[in-house]
C-alpha cells in the first residue's frame, strides 16, 4: 500500500473573510466568513442552488467573488495566486479526464502541470489504492463514472498538495468507492491537510469535522 | 456594487477622485448634468458649421460641390476611430481597476462608434459615385473602415452574447484591447496592399491642402460631432447606470422621488 | 491575470509545456477526425471556385493564392473551436487554470499542438492546391512558406478567440465574427507574397512582414488567451 509520506506544515491556514457572491443580480450570501486549519475538514452545507460550488470556486480562485477576499497563511490569494494554486488540489463536477488517454496516461500529464512529472511507480500505487488496477488500462472514456471519479480522486492524492477542495467527491462511488474516499480524507487529515467539501452524505466523523450551511430557501 | 462602502480608507487627493468616480450615482448625476449641455453646444456648432461648409466655402475646382460631404465623412472617420481607441481604453480600466463605471462607458460607446464608422462608409461611396462612377472602390481609407465596424460589431456581440453582464464586460475588453493594438497593423497592411494594387494616384477624400474657407468648416464639424459624442455617451451612460444600478437605494430614490 | 511565477523552477515550467503538447499531439493521433477534416475541408472549399468562375488559366493563377489563402484562414477556423471546447466540457481547462504554471505558457503549448494537428496538414497539401490552381513552380514554395510563417498567427489568434467564446453554447459564428478581422494583415501579408512571385517580383518583403506579424501575435496572443480564459471559467 502507500507509504506514509511526510507530514505538512502544522501553520497552514485558509481563511474567508465577508465574501458575497452573486448570480446575476440575486446575492447567493453576503458577509460569509470561515476559517480552516491544518488537521480540520469542512464541509460545506446548502440546499441545491444555494452556491456550494460558487462558493469552493471563489476559494480556490477560479472565480471573483463580489467582493471580500480568501487568504492563504495570510496572503491574498489573488496577490500570490501562482504560490497559492501550488497549494491547492480541487476536483470539480467534472473529472478532468481525457477520454481518448488511460487514466495513468492522464495522471501523468495533470501530476505534470502541478508542479512536477510523477513518477510511474507512484501513480500505479495510487491507481491501486483507489481500486483501478492495471488491466483498465484502456481510454478513459470507456471506465464507468464511478471508475472515473476514481481515478479524478487518484489525481487529487497525487497532486501532494495540502489542501484539497472537493465538490461532491462522493458522486457516482459505490459503497468501498466511499469507503476509499473516507480513507483517503482522513489520511490526509492526519498528515497535517485541509479539506474543504460538499457532500451529502457524511465523510468524516465529527472530532475533525466543521460545518458550514449557506442560507437557503429550504434545507 | 457595495464595494465602495467595504473598501479599506483611501488615502490622498488622487484617490479620493478615483473614488467618487467609481461612484454610480455621483457618474449619474454628472452625466445628467452635462449631456443637455453637450447637446446643445453640439446643435450649435452643427448649424455653424453646416452653414459655413455648405454655403461659405467654395465649390472645389476639380469636385465641384461633391466634395461637401468631407464636412460628415472626415469627423466621421476621425471620430470612428478614436471612440475605438477610447472604447478601448475605457474598457481597460474597468478590466485592471475593476471599476464597473468603465465597463459602462465602453458599453456606451460602441454602438456609437459603430453608428460614425458605418457614417463614414456611407458618406464615402455616396462621394465615390461622382467620383469614381461607383459607390464601391476598394479605397485604402474605405477598407481600414469596414475591417473597424466588423471590429465594433465583434464587440457589441460578444459582449450581447454573454448573459453575465460582469462577465460579458471583461470578456469584450479583453477583445477590445486586442483589436486596438492590432488596428494599426490592420491599418498598416491595408495601406499597403492598396499601394501595391491600386498602382496609379487616386483623389483621397480630405486632402492636406485647402482654401481656409473649406478648413474651417471641417474644424468646426469635427467639433460638433466630438460634443455630440460626449453628450450621446453621457446619456447613454445615464441608461446603463439605472440598468445596472436598479436595485440600489439611490436609483430607487430616484424612481420614487 | 498576472501569471508570474516564482515559485517553479524553469525546467518544470518547460516539462509542463512539454506534456501538454505531448498530451494533444497523443489525443489528435487517436482522434484523427480532426486531424483529417480540416485538410479535407481545404481541398474542397478550393476545388470549388473553378467549378464557380470558369477553368481559365489566367484567371485560376491570378486568383489562386487568394482563394487558397482565404481557404487556409475557414480550415483553420473550422478547427479552432477543438482547441478549447474538449478541455472546457470536461473540466480539463479549469485544472489548467489551477496550475501554478503560468496560464499562458500552457496556452502557448496548446496552440502550438493545435497548429502541428490542424495547420501541418495544410502546409502539406498546399502544392497540391497551388497546382488545382495551375500556379507555376516558384509560386507552390513561396506559398508553402507563407503558410508556414502565416498560420502560427491564425492559430494564436485563435486561441484569443476561442478563450473568449468557451463559455458561450453555440459561439461558431461569434467565433468567425471576432477573429476574421483580425485575420486581415496575415491574409494580404501572405496571399501578397504569393501573388508577387507570380509578377516576377520578390516576395522576401511580404514575407517578412508575415513573420513579423506572426512574432508579433505570439507576444501578445497567450497572455491575452490566457486572461480571456480565466474569464470564461468564472
């Protein structure tokens, strides 16, 4: 299985200060702040529509919030976004995965943009890890979403970063699906990582859980 | 919207004006104010200049009375051209500053530069009819200006094709800022290719040498289509501020009061 | 927008640049559709305008370099929208924007891919259309290095164009609409030094110029590219 890799700085710090969102002219929240430190997950809670994903875009800066701003140990993440994006490991609604490569063909150019090339043994043990073995060694595109979501999950434990931000990484998994993803969350928490997530199943117990709920109209 | 009040302090004098020019309603109220004024300095200098270019100046010895149309097709063309510049420039201050009431004046001002653009190219083949028999010559000045209004049109249909307003006007500055800086080289290359194929010396609309009496007209046109530039974009910037600005306390003050 | 980066070592910035590239060349191997079609398109569209205007040799040679280069600029744009759209749909493009690799360096490998995939091809065909055109010898070479200086232009200016659409469902004739213009000077740059060589004139001024205009949209294209996208992400 994996080997422990080393643990991350314990000072790692996300912070959210008064951030409003808007769609179009209606404002999703205003004023909404959070704080997340090494060790600690946070899952973020709301009903459909009510900007979970907007609001895991603003902080890993993909998107501009209307106004307040995302600190990372203290810096604006706008201001050292390059140092800040090395930090972070985000998996969106979509896997990120190209259909016509392997997944470990398709790790190994993502691992490659992070930062540096991974190396081949690494990624057949991740691979491993999150249950695609070496006979799905075949496009992408033919895995089944579980699978893929797998293997988007297997690109998020590669990266080596330490905080991840996860929208919904419970979709499509099966139940040992989840179960490798509640390893992996806590694993990572243990070695010192953030994780920020929505989810609407429960992932992590609550000793190291915190919880945000986004107004709503109902929920 | 709100970020002005949530803004950490400004210091100096040089922000304090950089902020109350952000401001909405301060924009709108100036706006308000200077648009009528615009107008009519603009309705003056048009009778002016009108009178003195179509009835003062002589006709022109080779052209006869057709080379009249210079007093609308030269401010035309000058004033096609700067508003992309200033469309551009605009457009690129709200992009860095984030200040949304650049977004809005660069909205404001395409149409109207696409309005003077295509004036331009009217004007032109009405005046290439007598004199070049057709209402078409792949003229070097003609074809920067039909290349400029595809440029306007470009514009104002990326910026319509995004539903984000916010979006959609840092998406159309970024276009704008790629067009102005490739506008001289399209200018460049078009110029050249028209030397390289046009061979023998073509009469250009707007020569350099002329009677003062047929200069001054011109000078005073091109002053009243700049004051009806300023007064149209200011109020079409009055437009887009209550647009944009419609569920803030001020423009309901406004509707109400 | 501001893409600099400290933070990584010049030799992972250029094996980022190199995987990507390596990664759309693997994709545009096994996906050949589009490998072919825009190089078809180009024969076709070219082997058109005889059957509209008459076989007449002079005519052919005198508007030949035109309508071959007119051709090249809709193949090229055929194309243009693969450069991002696959990327967008499946969430690739947002982890190219959360790389701590500057934004614009990965553009720059991506329309360098999608010129070695779609404008290649082009190149390659080329004397085989100057011939449809019965363009004499000397012409065919100067017409295949105006594509070859010519068409990085087409596909960085592209790229600006497609970052700006990405988002919008049904953008193919916005596309045109926004990059055609700015088409023009690699049009009369290139099709001109075609069309001089044919007037015994030398073409090395013209084609200067190309490379010059080519240069120029290789500066300005990825970072501007690289900010349309990022606008198109939020």
């Amino acid at each position: 299985m994996l080997n422990r890799p080393a643990p991350f700085p314990d000072e790692n710090r996300l912070e959210a200060t008064e951030i409003e969102c808007l769609r179009g002219f209606q404002s999703l929240f205003r004023s909404l702040s959070l704080a997340v430190e090494a060790g600690v997950g946070l899952q973020v809670r709301g009903a459909n529509g009510s900007g979970k994903t907007s609001l895991l875009r603003i902080l890993c800066g993909l998107a501009l919030a209307e106004s307040g701003s995302v600190f990372w140990n203290g810096l604006d993440i706008r201001k050292s976004a390059a140092e800040y994006r090395a930090q972070i490991s985000y998996l969106g609604h979509r896997p990120a995965l190209k259909g016509e490569l392997t997944p470990r063909e398709n790790l190994d150019v993502l691992g490659a943009l992070h930062g540096r090339r991974p190396d081949g043994r690494r990624i057949d043990e991740i691979l491993e890890a999150v249950g695609i073995k070496r006979r799905h060694e075949r496009p992408s595109r033919t895995l089944s979403a579980g699978q893929q979501q797998r293997t988007a999950l297997a690109r998020v434990m590669l990266s080596d970063a330490p905080l991840w931000i996860l929208d919904e990484p419970a979709t499509a998994l099966d139940d040992p699906g989840i179960g490798t993803l509640r390893t992996a969350l806590r694993g990572h928490l243990d070695r010192g990582g953030l994780v920020i997530f929505t989810s609407h199943q429960p992932l992590l117990d609550t000793g190291e859980l915190r919880e945000i709920r986004l107004p709503g109209t109902h929920d | 919207m709100s970020s002005n009040n949530t803004a950490p302090a400004p210091t100096g004098r040089r922000w304090v004006w950089f902020h109350r020019f952000g401001s909405p309603a301060w924009i709108y109220g100036f706006s308000t104010r200077w648009a009528p004024v615009c107008g009519w300095i603009a309705v003056v200098l048009f009778a002016a200049g009108l009178y003195l270019g179509l009835v003062v100046a002589p006709p022109d010895y080779q052209m006869g009375d057709s080379y009249r149309i210079i007093y609308i097709h030269v401010p035309s063309a000058w004033l096609s051209m700067s508003s992309y510049a200033a469309m551009a420039v605009a457009a690129g201050v709200g992009l860095v500053w984030h200040l949304k009431v650049a977004d809005l004046v660069a909205r404001s001002i395409a149409p109207l530069g696409a309005m003077f653009t295509f004036c331009a190219l009217f004007t032109g083949s009405l005046w290439g009819k007598p004199t070049w028999g057709t209402y078409w010559v792949w003229d070097a000045r003609l074809t920067s200006e039909l290349v400029l209004l595809f440029l306007f049109i470009g514009y104002m249909a990326l910026s319509a094709a995004i539903e984000d307003r916010r979006t959609a006007a840092r998406a159309s500055a970024i276009l704008a800022l790629v067009g102005v800086i490739n506008l001289p080289i399209i200018h460049f290359s078009v110029e050249w290719w028209n030397t390289l194929h046009q061979g023998s010396t073509v009469t250009q609309l707007g020569r350099p040498t002329m009677d003062t009496r047929m200069l001054v007209p011109l000078l005073v046109m091109f002053l009243a289509f700049n004051f009806y530039f300023a007064g149209a974009v200011f109020n079409r910037l009055r437009g887009e501020l209550l647009h944009h600005e419609r569920r803030t306390r001020w423009v309901q003050e406004l509707a109400h009061g | 927008m501001t893409d600099h980066d400290q933070a990584s070592s010049a030799q992972s910035l250029w094996s980022g640049f190199l995987s990507l590239l390596r990664r759309d060349l693997r994709i545009a191997l096994r996906e050949r559709n589009d490998l072919v079609q825009p190089v078809l398109f180009f024969v076709v569209v070219v082997s058109l305008f005889p059957l509209s205007v008459a076989p007449d040799r002079q005519l052919l040679q005198d508007a030949g370099p035109g309508i071959i280069w007119v051709s090249a600029l809709l193949a090229t744009l055929l194309a243009l929208d693969s450069m991002f759209r696959p990327d967008y749909e499946d969430g690739s493009l947002e982890q190219l924007a959360l790389s701590p690799q500057p934004l614009s360096l990965l553009v720059l490998a991506k329309a360098a891919a999608h010129w070695l995939a779609s404008a290649v091809p082009l190149i390659v065909v080329s004397p085989l259309l100057a011939m449809l055109m019965q363009l004499p010898g000397n012409a065919t070479g100067v017409l295949a290095l105006s594509l070859v200086l010519g068409t990085p232009a087409l596909s960085l200016i592209g790229a600006v164009g497609v970052g700006l659409t990405v988002g919008i469902r049904r953008n193919g004739v916005l596309l045109s609409l926004l990059v055609l213009p700015l088409y023009v000077p690699a049009l009369i740059f290139g099709a001109g030094a075609v069309q001089s060589v044919m007037i015994s004139q030398d073409p090395t001024p013209h084609l200067l110029l190309l490379a010059a205009f080519s240069l120029f949209t290789l500066a300005v294209c990825p970072l501007a590219a690289a900010a349309a996208i990022r606008i198109s992400l939020n």
